[in-house]
C-alpha cells in the first residue's frame, strides 16, 4: 500500500484533475478501520484461491515495472500497478481471513482505485466526448432561450463571440467527485446494494446536471456580457455546482436512507403480527 502511494502521490501533487486523491486516500483507510472492528476471526491458512490472488498480483507487478522501466511513470502503468498491488494484497487477506475477510475488506480495497488516474486511453476520448455533448446540450439550450449560436467541435459560436468547452468544462470533475462521494457514503449510510446502486445513478445524474448549468450560465454570460466576463464567473460557478452536488448527493442519500429503515419496518411488522388466517 505504501508503494503504490508512493507512487500515485506524484499525479496527486503535480495534477489538479488529480489532487481528490489525497481525499479518498484518507477515506480508503478510514474504510479499513471500519472494515477492522467487524472482521472475521484469523484462519492463517493458504487456499487456491489466495495462491492464485497472490501470482496474479506478482504477475501485475511484475509486467508494471517492465513497462515503466520502458516508457516511465504512465497512467497505464500506474493502472497495472494498482492492479497488482491489490490483488497482492487481497491474497493476504484471505491468507488470514479467508473468503469471509475478502468480503470484509473488499470496498476498501477496491475504493483505492479511485485515487488512481485514469490511463489516458480512457480518459482523453471520455472527457473528448462529454465536451462535445455538453457543447451540443448547451447550444439546444441557447437556442431555445432564442441565442442563436452553433457548435463547432467542441466549442460555442454565438453571435458575439466563441466559446470553448474545455477539460474542466466537461464535467469529468463533477463526475469523479460524485462518484466517490456516492460510493462512499452509500456504503457507509445504505445496506441495499440496490439502493446503493441508485444513490450511484442518482449522484452522477446530479453532477451532469449541475456541469449543464454551470456551462449554459457562462455561455449566457459570454454573449451578453463579453468573453471577458467569463473570468470573472468561472471559478464562482465552479464551486457553485461542486456545492450544489454535494447538497444533492447528501440529500439523496437521505432520502434513500429513510425509505430503506421504512421498509425494514414495514418487513418488522409483516413479521411480527405472524400469518394471517
């Protein structure tokens, strides 16, 4: 763990797109913590399935040193690294724990890759992507208010100037935080996978919405007021949709945590009053 830390801590200090890795860093071993109290009891015994966890992730590390050794520190290779760092890692728990203490551990275990970027063959034709489809949104939208503007790849023709979707503009931030933020608390506050699985959806929906207005507002702000008046905004706007986000991911969660205790009293009292004749 510490390793790929130490390795993973450059992206986190060197790449803004990158610096919530330090966060969920925190979180994933607050996650072990928890996992800790609730383990099951040690059973020191090797099984084919730790073996086999264990070659897997020496098999990993091994092919992520050859390739950084060849073309250095690369998000591919650190993506391989993860890979085998926890697989290594998952072999060890079940060596102590079994299968129960994969079970246990395996959320904290996987939230780690979180913290890890995205290998570049993913990540640039994704955040390629959400920029031309939020440029299509935002342009449906300027024309509906009756602005007149047009999409040129990945930017905004409006009548009084060119806007462009960059990368922070995407929306892939709003993303990666509601994916974690959702993961996590979903986790923590639900015990239906189902439910953890729609505060999830939820979550990201939330953070695709709040990136739509963030873009239609300076794209607004840009034709009525200058270009210029984009600098003024940017950063204020950013961190408006971050807290709304948040607000909604929190709220959600709520929500979903009050139907699930609804439901089990429901099923408590189903239970309780016994079959009916």
């Amino acid at each position: 763990m510490v390793w790929l830390v130490s390795r993973a801590r450059w992206f986190w200090s060197h790449n803004p797109e990158l610096q919530f890795g330090w966060v969920v860093l925190v979180l994933c071993l607050y996650l072990f913590f928890e996992a800790w109290e609730k383990r099951p009891a040690p059973r020191w015994q090797w099984r084919p399935g730790g073996v086999a966890l264990i070659l897997a992730g020496l098999v990993a590390l091994f092919f992520a040193q050859i390739y950084q050794a060849a073309y250095g520190v690369t998000t591919e290779g650190m993506s391989a690294l993860g890979v085998g760092a926890v697989l290594f890692m998952a072999g060890n728990v079940q060596y102590v724990f079994g299968r129960s203490g994969i079970n246990r551990f395996a959320f904290a275990l996987g939230f780690l890759f979180l913290a890890l970027p995205i290998p570049e063959t993913i990540y640039y034709p994704l955040v390629s992507g959400l920029q031309s489809k939020v440029a299509a949104v935002n342009v449906a939208l300027l024309n509906l208010v009756g602005i007149p503007a047009e999409q040129v790849g990945n930017a905004i023709r409006l009548p009084t100037c060119v806007v462009g979707i960059d990368e922070a503009c995407s929306g892939i931030r709003s993303l990666q935080s509601a994916f974690m933020a959702t993961l996590f608390i979903g986790y923590l506050t639900l015990g239906k996978k189902s439910l953890q699985v729609t505060l999830l959806i939820l979550g990201i929906l939330a953070a695709i919405a709040g990136n739509l207005i963030r873009s239609f507002f300076l794209s607004y702000t840009a034709n009525s007021r200058g270009p210029a008046a984009i600098q003024s905004w940017h950063d204020a706007a950013g961190w408006a949709i971050l807290c709304f986000t948040a607000v909604a991911v929190a709220l959600f969660a709520w929500l979903l945590n009050k139907v699930e205790k609804s439901m089990a009293g429901q099923r408590s009292a189903a239970a309780e009053s016994g079959p009916t004749r």
